[in-house]
C-alpha cells in the first residue's frame, strides 16, 4: 500500500506515468490477500456452532468449572487451548474466547477452569448460577479447536523445568498429568525425560483449591516418581485451607 501511495501522488505521475499504472495493478494481489487472510475466519463458523455437552459444572470462589463430553474425532495435546462462545451470555455476535485444555490427552472428557474477570466471564458465571437455582437446562454452549502447538518439548531433555503463574496454571493441570502417564504407561520409549520440576507461584491459594488437587492426584499417578512440585504463595492470610498448610 505504501509503494501505491507514493506512486499516486502527482509528481511522480507526471514523471512515471508507466510507473503509477503497474503499481497500482498491485491493488488486484492487495485485495486478493485481503480475502485470504479472512477466510479461515469464514471457515471456522461452521466449527464454532458445534454443541459442546454438559457433564459437570462447579463454581469455585470466582473460578468456573466446566467438563464436557469429548467427541470421538476431537485430537488434542497436552497445552492446547480452544475456543468457547454461547448465544446466552455473549456481549456481540459470535463472540469466542479462549481458555486452555485442562484435561490430559488420554481422558475420556474436556475441562476448563475460567477465571471469572470480565463482563462475559462474569455473565456465564451468572447464567450457571441462575440455571443452578431455577433447575432450568444450562445455556448453550459451543466449542471449536484444538489451537496451539502444546507443551511437547519437555519429552526432548531429561530434566524439565515448569513454570506457572495465578490462573496461568491451567493448561499445566494437562501437561503434568500428560506427562506422568506417558512416562508411567512404558508405551513410550522415545521419551528422554527423567525429572520434571514444577514451580507454581500464585498470590493466594484460596482460588486455587482446585489446582492443589489436581496436584494431589498427579503424585498418586507419578510411580516413578518424576515429579517434583514446589508451590510460592506470595500473600498472607490468616484464614487458610488446611489441605495447603503442609505444601
């Protein structure tokens, strides 16, 4: 656009006349690419109706959890995120947002943890909790994915350093639980590594009683004992959980 621009202007058409009219041939390839870069956009509606069935939801402080029904054909890795919308509590048309898998490749379903924090998070929190106290159907949701490459690399190195932060830990719930039941299973031989440190910094664990068990279940899972976990709260409280006193 920047070379139309400058051919445009009317000293250099007075000059390059030739010039002006090739470049501006350009504006065919311009728009051309302008349709390619939106298409996969157009694509992808048909992939956000798809309707994604309830199995469990339970509401955690101001964290959401939702478990569907896995479809056969739905391929993922461990550290791939997807992306939700739904007619009833969205603020625009067709608008998705995007959450990571928490669940491991192997299980049979798909988890999301969501932090409430926004005007649409905090409407899906209140359509549950609505649905929740009238006994009415929850609200229709729809999901298309997997997106991303995943955490797969820590399969190249024997020793492996994990780090997450706050609600950022989320996908971790699926690669740690990925990663002690490849290593457990013994299908895998092509897998280097041998130690796996998961540093977890949150600033308070009172949100986050969700992820403490999770951890609790990937130690019972870990047989080998590849695992090893190290959890930073950096705030104070003098009402805690007992279960994270010893962590």
């Amino acid at each position: 656009m920047s070379i139309i621009y400058v051919f445009a202007l009317p000293c250099f058409m007075k000059r390059a006349y030739h010039a002006f009219r090739l470049t501006h041939l350009l504006n065919v390839a311009f728009y051309a690419l302008t349709v390619l870069h939106g298409l996969p956009k157009l694509l992808d509606l048909k992939i956000c109706l798809r309707k994604a069935s309830w199995l469990k939801i339970s509401l955690f402080s101001d964290i959401i959890y939702l478990q569907f029904k896995r479809p056969s054909s739905f391929k993922f890795r461990s550290g791939q995120w997807v992306r939700i919308s739904s007619p009833a509590f969205s603020c625009a048309f067709n608008e998705c947002h995007a959450f990571s898998l928490a669940s491991a490749p192997q299980s049979p379903t798909l988890e999301l943890y969501i932090k409430a924090v926004g005007p649409w998070t905090w409407k899906m929190r209140s359509e549950i909790m609505r649905a929740q106290a009238t006994g009415s159907p929850y609200p229709l949701v729809h999901m298309n994915g997997p997106y991303g490459d995943g955490n797969q690399e820590w399969t190249n190195y024997e020793v492996a350093i994990l780090v997450g932060g706050g609600i950022g830990v989320t996908p971790y719930a699926s690669t740690l639980t990925d990663l002690v039941l490849e290593t457990t299973s013994g299908r895998h031989h092509n897998v280097k590594c041998k130690k796996v440190y998961f540093l977890w910094i949150c600033p308070t664990h009172k949100n986050y009683e969700w992820f403490v068990d999770v951890l609790k279940d990937v130690e019972e899972l870990d047989k080998n004992d590849l695992l090893e976990t190290h959890i930073f709260v950096t705030q104070f409280f003098h009402k805690f959980d007992l279960r994270t006193t010893m962590l």
